[in-house]
C-alpha cells in the first residue's frame, strides 16, 4: 500500500512490521507448547476437544491446563457453573429472573471458550485445517463434534433472528461448547 505522505508511509511500514514480528513470535510460542505438551497426561484430552469447531490448539491448551480432568466433573452443568458461563438467577416466591452470568470460577478458561464461539457465526462445515484435526480422532470424537458443529451453527442463526445481542449468543454458544467439551473428554481414555 503507498500512502499520500512519507510520513504516513513510514508509520504504515513500522505497523506492518511489528504485527509480522508479533505474529511470528506467536508461531514460536506455539510449536515450542507443540513440543512440551507431547508428554503431558492430559495431551489426549488436548487433541480431542480439538474435534470442535472454534477450539483449535490455542484455545484447547489453556481451556484444559485451566479445567484439569474434566471427567471429574459430573455433568456438563457443573463444569457450565465452575466456568461461569451460567445465568445468575434473581427470585423471590413464585417469579424467576435470570440475569448476567455469573463468571465466578476460571476467567482465562471461559475466555478461552468465548473466542473459540464466535466460530459458529457461520454455517456448519469442515474445513481443511478442520478435516486434519479430525483425522487425529475417534470416530465417537467426531461424531459428537458434528453434532455440536451442527447444534451451535444453528443455535446461534436462531438466537440472532430472536434479536439477542450477539455477545449474549457467543456466551450461551461457549457454554454449551463446555458441555460438548465434557462429553467429548469422556471418550477419552486419561492416564492417571
């Protein structure tokens, strides 16, 4: 790109520099944690929950080195309210408001969650960088990554057409992403 004035063109140049020289730093820290999950006792959870839409490598990592063994959960609500994700309920005798979410529990964790949410803003599909972490996997693993691929997309269509603002939609995606999350873990055998 020229811009009109020299000075212009220098700032655009130092910015253009400095995004390269974040993004491959970033692509360093990556294939280092590439290299040092390989033995964790949790890596197979790592690769599975990667099934998912939205939940590539960056956001598998830390949502599990966050959350641990998420079989120790009992059901997906619980890992839902551990992550914060749930509404927070305001009654009094016979009327039930829901509110905000509660976001107690692992911020870092449900951030995670959120940015892997916004995935499902298009229609379902599987594409090429998709189809390769697929390959890594079960067949049950996928399966319930279909469903949920095919479950989000269309949840999240439905909620916008209802006039729901979009940040509320992504939230209620991630949420039921940790429930997916929860269902894929349990498919994977965990070396304790």
């Amino acid at each position: 790109m020229v811009c009109p004035t020299p000075a212009q063109q220098i700032v655009f140049q130092e910015y253009v520099r400095a995004v390269s020289e974040h993004t491959e730093r970033l692509q360093r820290i990556e294939a280092e944690l590439q290299d040092q999950v390989q033995t964790w006792r949790l890596y197979p959870v790592v690769q599975a929950v990667q099934a998912m839409r939205g939940v590539q490598f960056t956001v598998a990592i830390p949502l599990i080195a966050e959350l641990g063994d998420l079989t120790r959960f009992d059901n997906p609500r619980q890992l839902m309210s551990y992550l914060g994700l749930t509404p927070s309920e305001h009654s009094s005798g016979e009327r039930r408001r829901l509110g905000a979410i509660t976001k107690a529990g692992n911020s870092f964790a449900r951030r995670a969650l959120i940015a892997g949410a916004w995935a499902y803003r298009y229609p379902a599909k599987v594409s090429r960088h998709l189809q390769r972490r697929l390959e890594q996997v079960s067949k049950p693993i996928q399966e319930i990554a279909w469903k949920a691929q095919v479950r989000l997309c269309k949840r999240y269509r439905q909620l916008m057409a209802r006039g729901k603002n979009a940040n509320q939609v992504v939230v209620a995606i991630a949420r039921e992403i940790a429930a997916f999350s929860w269902a894929i873990a349990r498919e994977v055998p965990v070396v304790h």
